[in-house]
C-alpha cells in the first residue's frame, strides 16, 4: 500500500514539474560507467536545466555486484549533495532522491529533469559516487576538506568528544 | 593505489620513471627542472585575491557572481599549455565539448583556480601534447584512487620568474606509464618544445579525464601556496 502511494507521489512529481528540459542528455540503454568530470559535468547540467526550482528526481539501483551497506543511499547522497552543499546551487527540496529495484549489470542512478529521463550514470561495483572536484585528498585546501566531508559523511565519522580528565591537584 | 609524495629522505627525482620508480624516488628539494631556463612568456607581476574581496575568489566560489568569459585568454592559456589543436575553458567549456552538458562551469573552473585543456575544440579522442612553462619543478604527483577510479596528477612548483611562487597541479595526464592504469610515471618527451617555449610533459587527457568528448586535463592554479584564478597568472 504504502509503496503503492509512494509510487503515485513520485508520478505526480514529475508530471507536475514544469517541461523546463532544456538540453537533451542522450540516453544510453546500456550505460558504462564513466568518471568523476563526467558526473560533475552532468549534474550541473541537470540543475541549469532544470532551473532554479524545477524538480530534479534521482533513483538509485544497486547493480549486480553491489553488496555493500548503504550503498544505494550513500550515492544518492552524494548526488544530491554535490549541487546542495557543495555547490549551494539549489535547495533540498528541489530534489527526490529514491531508491529503486536491483538491476543487471552495473548500478546505477537515473536522473529525471522536468519528468523526463535526463541520463544514466553507471557506478563501478560497491563504488561510491565519484564527485566534488575530482582531485585527489592531497590537494585539498581547508574549504575543499570540508566540503568532501559533506559528500561522504560517511567516510569522516565524528570522533566522540574525550571525557575531560578532572583537575588533579598536585 | 594513491598517490605517491616524494620523502625529504629521497634525493633524487625520476622524472619519467625509468630506474628506481618516478615519484617514490622523488626529492622534497624538487631537484629536478623540467626545463633549462625559465623563459618569459609574461612579464606582469601576479595579483591574487583574498577570501571574498571579488567576484572571482576561488577560495570563496560561493560569494561570486557570474564573470564573463575571456576567449583571448582562453586561447592563450591554450597556447602555452597545449599542442597544436588544443583548446582551453576557464569559465565556459567550449560548445563541442561533451555535447549537451552545461557550458557555464566557472565553479569547477576559474572559482577553483583551474582550467581545464582539451584534446581539441570538440574533446576528441586523439594525441596532443600537454606542455607547461619552463622552470617547473616536479614536487609530487602519482596515481590516486577516486571512490574506485584510478586517476593521476602532477604537481610542478616555479622558484623563478616570471612564474615565481606559482605551483600548478595536472590531473588526468595521458602519455604516462607505470601503475595501475599506466598513469604512474610522466613519460619522456625529450624536452620537446611549443610555439610558446613551454616544455612537453605528456598528452591532454589522462586517467580521469578521458570520455567521448570530452577528453581533458584539469589544470589546478596556485600562487604563494593559494588558489589562484589561472587568468590572473597567465593572462595579466
């Protein structure tokens, strides 16, 4: 019932959103997995095309190989991340992100824009998603740590604050 | 897998990785000069910004508004950076390149202190040259693992003019060798040499950088140890 109303809520969403798709993405029905540049350069373009407040829509798929915990959500995530906080190109709430049945082959998130199919990215398996900007950790400046951390929260669990030691008397 | 940082123990630099391995046998003294002489190709002294005094901070891309394009200094960045055919984006990616993604990436690009340089105007899958001004220094640089993507990068530092305190990071260089995905060592290009004086160092396009279209490297800018706007360094 309850996947039933949600299946409904999510047709409503893309329908209702506005047919603001600008750029055709061409869409491959057997998607390879690419790289960091590509993601990057695909989201931006989801969110241009899909306006300030057009709705982005994400689904993630697990693929054949994927067994990892969280997986599908931790990319998810890190999707929607990219253009909220790293970005701070477009508020949450512009974007659905769900995760959807298993799949053949590689796993996957499905972006839709304005309703419609807008790409596929393929993910390498028990992969995260690849984005930021696609630099190596070493390269990181103080901002740039931050913000990965925002990305793969998961990564950089917060440390329990250390019990302070009572004042000893000498 | 991740990149290897030359020890200050080390005491040589391999710079094409023949012998005892490139990087892992790397000098922290950057002992090792891509080049013979630094040649001017600019003259002009750098200015960088600070946190949130302009529109084009890379430290703060957050707080920037849209700047326009700059095709002149697009094209020279190009020059000095590429072989024949090489196009460079610092704002706005050129229309041929991974054709129907957005044009406008000024904060992967300038709002970061990078560039990026592509095969040719349409990011084709072809060889051409990667090259960087005389005078570099190789500081660091190897095959680093990107959430289960093997990628590459080489970082050069400048000590004289007209490039003083300038470093520059290459990621996504082609032309190498060595590693998990060939992209260990920098290959030997004999020194050879662009229209612009600037010295050979690989091709445009490496692990990372490659996909239909849009083949590139991504070129990290920085002055006295800051992100700096590639535009300010090579186009004042």
């Amino acid at each position: 019932m309850s996947r039933s109303i949600f299946s409904f809520a999510l047709l409503v969403l893309c329908l209702t959103s506005a047919a603001r798709l600008t750029t055709a993405q061409v869409v491959t029905p057997n998607p390879k997995p690419t790289n960091c540049e590509n993601h990057i350069a695909v989201l931006e373009a989801a969110n241009h095309d899909a306006g300030k407040d057009g709705l982005i829509i994400l689904i993630g798929r697990l693929g054949r190989g994927d067994n990892k915990p969280d997986l599908n959500r931790h990319r998810l995530q890190s999707a929607r991340a990219y253009l909220t906080d790293y970005l701070s190109a477009r508020s949450t709430n512009t974007i659905v992100i769900a995760e959807g049945e298993k799949v053949e082959g590689y796993g996957r998130i499905e972006i839709y824009v304005g309703g419609k199919l807008y790409y596929v990215f393929a993910i390498k398996a028990n992969a995260d998603l690849a984005v930021g900007s696609c630099e190596p950790a070493d390269l990181d400046d103080a901002r740039q740590r931050e913000l990965r951390k925002k990305l793969y929260p998961w990564l950089y669990p917060k440390q329990p604050r250390k019990a302070r030691k009572p004042a000893t008397k000498r | 897998m991740s990149a290897v940082r030359p020890s200050p123990e080390d005491s040589s630099v391999d710079l094409h990785g023949s012998g005892g391995g490139a990087l892992t046998s790397g000098s922290w003294k950057m002992d090792e000069t891509v080049a013979d002489s630094a040649q001017s190709t600019t003259s002009e002294s750098i200015v960088t910004t600070t946190p949130g005094e302009t529109t084009s901070d890379p430290q703060n891309p957050g707080q920037t508004r849209q700047p326009p394009t700059d095709p002149q200094c697009d094209a020279r960045i190009a020059a000095i950076f590429g072989g024949q055919g090489a196009v460079a984006a610092t704002v706005d990616e050129p229309p041929g390149v991974n054709a129907g993604a957005a044009r406008y990436r000024y904060d992967h690009l300038a709002g970061q202190g990078v560039f990026h340089i592509y095969t040719d105007a349409n990011g084709s899958d072809k060889v051409t040259g990667l090259f960087i001004p005389p005078g570099g220094r190789l500081v660091s640089g190897g095959e680093y693992n990107n959430h289960g993507d093997t990628e590459n990068y080489f970082r050069f530092s400048y000590t004289s003019r007209p490039y003083k305190g300038v470093q520059i990071s290459l990621l996504h260089v082609g032309g190498t060798h060595g590693g998990e995905v060939d992209g260990q060592y920098l290959g030997n290009f004999h020194r050879e040499k662009n229209a612009m004086g600037s010295v050979r160092i690989g091709n445009i396009a490496g692990p990372g950088g490659e996909g239909e279209g849009y083949n590139h490297t991504h070129v990290k800018v920085y002055f006295n140890g800051r992100l700096t706007d590639p535009r300010k360094v090579f186009c004042k």
